[in-house]
C-alpha cells in the first residue's frame, strides 16, 4: 500500500445541492472548480427502472456559488415542482483501501490505474430516476489533487450509507498496440465492489445487455452467526466432497420449494437434510462470485440460444451471484442469504469450498470484446499480453488474468481473504489453476509468487486450497504443482486410471493399485499427503457417472457447436447399448460398474470427492459439456432421487458412512508395508484384470479385504485368513441387489473362497 495523502483540508472541497433526473432528453450541464473535479448530469429521456418513483415535471437552472473558504458549493435551484434537494460535498480522499470504504468524513472510493489519464466517478444515488449511464451524476478527479502513485481516490460526504450505484469512466492511451483498452463512454464496474447489482432475474434474456453496477452496504446490522457458532475444522483426511452448483441443485420443480426459493442460497438451507443423509461433509459449490450468465447471448452466435449455468464468467471476486438470492436477485440480500447458507451448513458439519475462477474473467477476447471492468480500467496490467500487446488465451475463454502480477496478486489474495472474513467459506478449488503459475509473459514459473503467497497467507491458513493443476495453454501439474505442502490437487490420472481399469482396459492393474493406495508415485515427496490428492471420477465438466456407462462418445449436439466442443477422450463404456435401453442385462450391468466406481472412490487413501445428482444416477444425455443448458439436463431431479432411495442413492450413501467410520480407509500418512497386503503376484500380466488387497487395522484388528474384478467372467478369489479370533463379514457385493448388495453390520458365514461375479466387488471385513 501507498502511504496516506496530506489531509483533504488541505484541499478545496466541493459540495453540491441538486435535484436529480430534471433535463429532459439531450440537455446536460457542466460545472468546474479550481481543484478540478467536475459534477455532470446528462439524462436521455429513456423509461424510468430500477424501481426508483420520483416524478419530475419542471426544469431547473443552476447557480454556482463560489466560496472562497476551503469548500465550493455548486447549488441548483429547482423549480417549485421539485420534490426534494440532495447535497454533498467531496474531497481528496484516502488510499488506504481500494474499493468503497467508510471514513470518517464520508463514503471514500478509490481505484487502481496506472495508465490512465483521466478517471471520472460516475454515481446513481437511491432517489435518482435513472436507468443508464449517461443519467449518473459524474465527478471528475484531478490527478493532482485526487490521485496518489497509481491510485484514483475521493471522497464524498453525505452520501446515503447504502443503495448507492457507482462505477467509473476511465480514459488513457488508445493505442491498441500498445496493450491498452481504454473507452471513457463505458461505465466500468470496480474491480473492488464487494456487492454488485446485475440484472434481477437469472436468465431474463430482456436484461442481457444489462450493466453490472458496484454498490454497498454501510447501514445494516452485522450479520449474526449466533453466540454458540463454530466452524466444523474438519481433518483434510476426513473430508467426502460434493461438488454441486447452487442453482441447479433446486431450480427444478421437483425440489417441491416455493418458485421464489428454487435456485437460491436459501434452497440450499432446505436441502440440507438430503446432504447428512447422503453422508458427504463438504460442499464444493460452483462458481458462486457475480458472473454473466448470459454472455453467449450479446451476439448472434451458434450458442446464443445457452445461458451460462456453470458460472464460468467471472464480473467480479469480491460480490456473491446476486441472482442466487430468493426472489427478485438484489446484492445485499444475497450477501445475508449466503452467509445465512454457510452458517447452516456449517451447523450441520458441513464445510464450505468455493470453486474459484481468477484464471480469466467475462470480458471475453478482443474480436468480441466486451468491456465491464478490468481491461477498460488497466488493460496491460490486470491482463496477460504477447509481444504484440495482444492477449494471451491459456484459459480458452479469450483473455487470461494477470495472476503474478503484483497488483493482480494484490486483488486476488484480498479476494480470497475476503470469503474468509466476511462469509467464513472454508476453502478454494482454483480452476484452471496452472494459469496461476505462469509468469506476466506467459512462461511457467517455477515456485509463482502467488501460490506461495496464499499457502503462507495467515487469514487463509485456516482453508483447504485446492489445484486443478492444468491450464488451456498445456501446462499440466499433476503431482508437480508448487505446493509449499499445503495445496491439494484435483487427480486427473486417478480419473483416468480408475476410469480405465473399472471398464476392463488392459494392462491397468497396476495404475489401479497405485490409485486406489495414495497416488503415492505424485505426492510422497517432501511432507505432502495422501489427502492432498483430491480423488474423483466424475466432475462437473465431462460425463457423469451414469453417462460414464452409457456412452461411448460425446453428444453435444444441443451446445450449438457441431459437437466439436467437450473432451473427446473420456474413458467411458455404454456397457453394449449406445444410449438409454430396456435390455435388463445391459441395465443390470451399468447399474453394477456405477456402484463398483462409487466403492472404488470411497475406500482409496486420498479425498474422495463426488458429483451433485451421481447418488441417483443424474444423465445428461452424453452431453460432456453441458455449461450451456439451464434446464433439467444440469437440474437436479427430486423425483428421480425419490424412485432410487431405496436401491442406488442407499448404497452410495452406506458406502461413504462405511468409509466414515473406519480409519484405515483414510490414513494420514502413505501406506506401509504392515498396512496393506496385495493379494497379487500377476503383476506383468497385462490381460490380468482382478485386483484383491487388505488394509490392515493394527489397533482393532477390523482388517478390510476388497476385490475389484473387471474381467467378462467370474473370479474365484482365494480368501486370506482374518486376523486371530476374527471372522471375515461380506459386507458390500455390487453383484448383488438391494438391500444386499451393501450390509452394514456385515453377513458372516464367508468360505475359503469368493466367486466374485464378472464386472464387481466386493468389500469384507473381519469381525
């Protein structure tokens, strides 16, 4: 940070008296002062919204009255039509903080821009009858008076403590090659707005050009987390994962909530008892900071039919998705309902992990660019550009955030500390998180200034910070991403490898091994863990676990692009039926590789983590990339959830109760060789496709034996001897039917040998 400006009495201030939205339709008046800050309305006659009613009738003049004390009063005399005066002055303002803050002479707003020449304050105060941008009152700051370093500030006195809308007009070189973006006819939105105000309604395609305005929120009570709050702090080795997104998971009519609650962080609340009983510990909610979700839709494209439900599309990273409130979307009620969200979630035991997108942002690339905030703010600085000052693309979605730039370093770690601070979220999954180690230039950094600054960040050292170590630019950091042995990694070769051995694929016994005991060939290496391999099969992006094992390929037609969007490499088996059948045994089948995948998940060392709706058996149709679809195809289905509780969802969830209450399912440190025992000798055989192992429980003695057989025929498995005075239980055979095909307390009676059925597991353990 800069050190503070003398203190504004050392400058002329400012004040103003006016009535707003009193000129009709192209007249606009102007006013200047020594100290070179400018008050200018413009109003172009467009329809009143936003919910303001004050009618005005007559014009007004204006007086401007110059004192020669250390303030300057511009007044406007109305006519005597008008209903009410606003008045404020303004001064230097502080630098102490970017963003909106409360000071003690008034309401301070300050800006980074280091190339900018000119920066104008554009603000909509709460009577105001304005609805666009050249409506807004608008303070030109001097960069004499109001500019310190690279940072824009002012401060105004006697503005309302809330509802105020603000953004900027920022003005500079217009070289385009030479990195700079500039355009003072758009209101930019402050990279620093901790509460944002978008369109109202999710979807509502009549607000697609909408402009994103930052506001705050100086006059409410602190939100109350209640005497008797805690946070669950839960061991990383114990975390089950659920990545879900906040609107899907209720939009559907199915979760039988009011139309006003479907979708929200409040619909959340009330699903909250599907979740214990499922078993998880931990949300990882899709991107929840402010986003477009209609940004395919400004132009005629093959994909302006979609609507952005994923989240993807970052506006802002300080402001919770305003549209994710209950009813009509609003900023500061979505700032108290998520809060409310985490508070119940967290009183249920339940952890909190924001999926976060600081890779790019929506402002899209510069064939179609669409400027809200950064790039016309300081285009060079907060954006990766080539040796042509053209922006570089390692995200694929057109631009690429500066990340281990300071001030972008700066912005970000503020961000995340913000989440943790004021909405007391648990952790971050970064997506795309290769990006953050790739210098200003682009090239790969070996220990990024970034990664290391949020591992050693003391607000954040409470919160699991998770990697998806991968970008768009092919920088691929599966077990090598820099970690200072704190960052956990999402494991895409456990993917694949479970992926590829449960499906029969030759010569993958040994990759399964390795998977399922710790991935310990990525991450034993100086004090990581096995927990910081963040084990999946299914995520968001690609098949879900029943599409998994019912298409071979792709079918994206629906995205608009011809199919040529989403991985084409997927590791997935339609168990011989492309497609939904009624043939019994092809829906036997893929009933059974789902439960052998979800039991493979649960029972390996590392942090399992599952997908929203995998516990029915959600399909997409073998849609791989369904980002686009804000309809039953991402929807979770309550019904469907309904017809399978007693046969799918019972086994997933008594599979991961199963894996709560036994330690040797989730070890602190890498197995030893006293731990685990395969039951193995066939290793080089590429055709072998059966895997049996016991983990062993040297304190009780309730040894875990589990074979996985993913050959076309049965398997008779040899049975080890339980350990002394103990008898082996079956207690899962995904073979079986249900309620047999997982027994909790365990059927004894288990021979010498197991015929373990073509294409199934089972799990024993000794009693």
């Amino acid at each position: 940070m800069l050190p503070s400006p003398s203190s504004p009495s050392s400058y002329d201030s400012l004040s103003s008296n006016f009535t707003p939205a009193l000129y009709s339709s192209g007249n606009a008046f102007t006013s200047f002062t020594p100290m070179g800050l400018k008050l200018s309305r413009k109003v172009t006659g467009a329809p009143i919204c936003r919910g303001f009613s004050r009618k005005i009738k007559d014009r007004s003049t204006l007086k401007v009255t110059c004192l020669r004390a250390q303030e300057r009063v511009i007044e406007e005399e109305a006519s005597p039509m008008t209903e009410t005066r606003q008045s404020f002055k303004v001064s230097s303002g502080e630098i102490s903080h970017l963003g909106v803050s409360q000071i003690e002479k008034g309401i301070n707003f300050a800006l980074f821009s280091q190339n900018a020449t000119s920066v104008k304050l554009c603000l909509s105060l709460p009577s105001s009858d304005v609805n666009d941008d050249d409506g807004m009152i608008e303070l030109v700051l001097d960069p004499s008076v109001n500019k310190t370093g690279d940072t824009w500030h002012i401060c105004v006195e006697d503005l309302p403590l809330g509802n105020v809308l603000y953004g900027y007009r920022v003005d500079g070189p217009g070289e385009w090659n030479q990195g700079h973006r500039f355009d003072s006819s758009i209101v930019l939105l402050d990279p620093y707005a901790k509460l944002v105000k978008g369109r109202s309604f999710f979807g509502d395609s009549s607000q697609k050009f909408a402009q994103f305005y930052g506001t705050y929120d100086f006059e409410s009570s602190p939100f109350n987390w209640g005497d008797d709050y805690e946070f669950p702090n839960i061991p990383e080795k114990d975390l089950v994962i659920y990545e879900m997104n906040v609107r899907a998971f209720t939009a559907d009519e199915s979760s039988g909530m009011d139309p006003s609650i479907r979708g929200s962080y409040l619909g959340v609340i009330e699903k909250i008892p599907h979740l214990l009983d499922l078993g998880i510990n931990a949300v990882e909610l899709l991107p929840v900071f402010e986003f477009d979700e209609l940004e395919l839709q400004r132009r005629p494209n093959p994909r302006d039919h979609m609507i952005n439900t994923w989240g993807y599309s970052t506006v802002n990273f300080f402001a919770p998705m305003s549209r994710y409130a209950s009813g009509e979307g609003d900023p500061i009620k979505a700032s108290k309902e998520f809060k409310e969200m985490v508070k119940a979630l967290h009183s249920a035991g339940i952890e909190v992990i924001l999926d976060v997108v600081y890779n790019h942002t929506n402002e899209a690339d510069d064939k179609y660019p669409y400027t809200t905030s950064f790039r016309g703010i300081d285009n060079k600085i907060y954006y990766m550009l080539d040796p042509n000052n053209q922006l570089l693309n390692f995200s694929g979605c057109g631009n690429t955030l500066n990340c281990n730039h300071p001030v972008v370093m700066d912005l970000i770690l503020d961000s995340l500390r913000h989440w943790v601070t004021e909405y007391h979220v648990d952790g971050f999954r970064f997506d795309l998180a290769s990006v953050l180690c790739r210098e200003t230039d682009g090239s790969p950094l070996s220990a990024p200034p970034l990664i290391r600054a949020i591992a050693k960040d003391s607000v954040l050292s409470r919160c699991k910070i998770i990697a998806e170590p991968w970008d768009c630019g092919g920088l691929y950091l599966v077990g090598k991403f820099p970690n200072w042995d704190r960052w956990a990694e999402w494991n895409g070769m456990y993917r694949d490898d479970v992926r590829r051995f449960i499906k029969g694929d030759s010569g993958m016994k040994g990759s399964f091994a390795t998977r399922v005991s710790g991935s310990s060939d990525l991450y034993e290496v100086n004090q990581r863990k096995p927990y910081h391999s963040i084990n999946f099969i299914i995520a968001h992006d690609g098949f879900t676990l029943r599409d998994l094992v019912t298409y071979n390929f792709k079918h994206n037609e629906a995205n608009g692009e011809g199919g040529n969007d989403g991985c084409n490499d997927n590791h997935s088996w339609n168990c011989g039926f492309e497609g939904e059948t009624g043939d019994s045994h092809i829906k036997s089948l893929r009933a059974r590789q789902m439960k052998n995948f979800h039991l493979a998940l649960m029972i390996s060392q590392g942090t399992p983590m599952m997908l929203m709706g995998d516990e029915y058996g959600h399909t997409r149709y073998g849609n791989n990339n369904s980002y686009g679809h804000d309809t039953a195809l991402n929807n979770f289905q309550w019904k469907e959830l309904d017809a399978k509780k007693q046969s799918h969802f019972r086994f997933f969830s008594e599979v991961i109760k199963f894996r709560h209450s036994h330690h040797v399912l989730k070890h602190e440190n890498f197995l030893s060789k006293g731990e685990i025992t395969w039951h193995e000798d066939n290793w080089d055989n590429p055709e072998s496709k059966f895997l049996a192992f016991t983990l062993h429980d040297g304190v009780s003695g309730r040894d875990i034996y589990l074979a996985f057989n993913s050959h076309d025929y049965f398997v008779k498995a040899l049975i080890p001897l339980p350990p002394h005075g103990k008898q082996w239980f079956r207690v899962a055979d995904t073979n079986l039917e249900s309620p047999d095909d997982f027994v909790k307390e365990g059927v004894a009676g288990v021979a010498e040998t197991y015929n373990v059925a073509p294409f199934s597991s089972i799990l024993l353990e000794s009693k």
